[in-house]
C-alpha cells in the first residue's frame, strides 16, 4: 500500500558543509485505489483495494462457468427424466 506524502517546512539539523535536512509537519494520504473499512464494534480496521486484477476476473469467471455447469447437471439429473 502506497501513501502520497507532501513534505512542508524544511529544517537544516546540520551545518552550511554538511547539511542534514528533515521536514517538520507532513501530510500523508493513501491513493484513491484504497478504501479505509473500520468495524465500530470490534475496533477491526484494514485497508480494502478497490481495484479489479486480471487474475481475481479470470478466478470469478471460472468459478461462475464451474457453478453454472453444476446447477445445469443438478436440474438434468433431478427434473428431465431418462428413458
């Protein structure tokens, strides 16, 4: 998970030859790609992708055809009778 940080205020720790800088105030926000989810019971808290892979479309398709296939078999063994 990646966050955009904008650094403000620059500080010199170091000397003129060697200087040392750090920032004294940031703001860090995660990318629109991510979606905070907090459970207000339980306290529970992660970070969900909005995103859709290749790999998580080709999983449903396959699972979606596996499972068409089977209530197809189900309802030809149960309703249509043989002769």
């Amino acid at each position: 998970m990646y966050q955009t940080c904008d650094f403000d205020e620059p500080v010199n720790l170091g000397t003129e030859l060697l200087p040392d800088w750090e920032y004294s105030s940031w703001d860090c926000s995660l990318p629109e790609t991510f979606e905070y989810i907090l459970n207000t019971e339980t306290e529970a808290q992660f970070y969900l992708s909005r995103t859709f892979s290749y790999g998580d479309f080709f999983l449903v398709f396959f699972l979606m055809v596996f499972t068409l296939f089977g209530i197809g078999k189900i309802i030809f063994d149960k309703f249509i009778s043989r002769k």
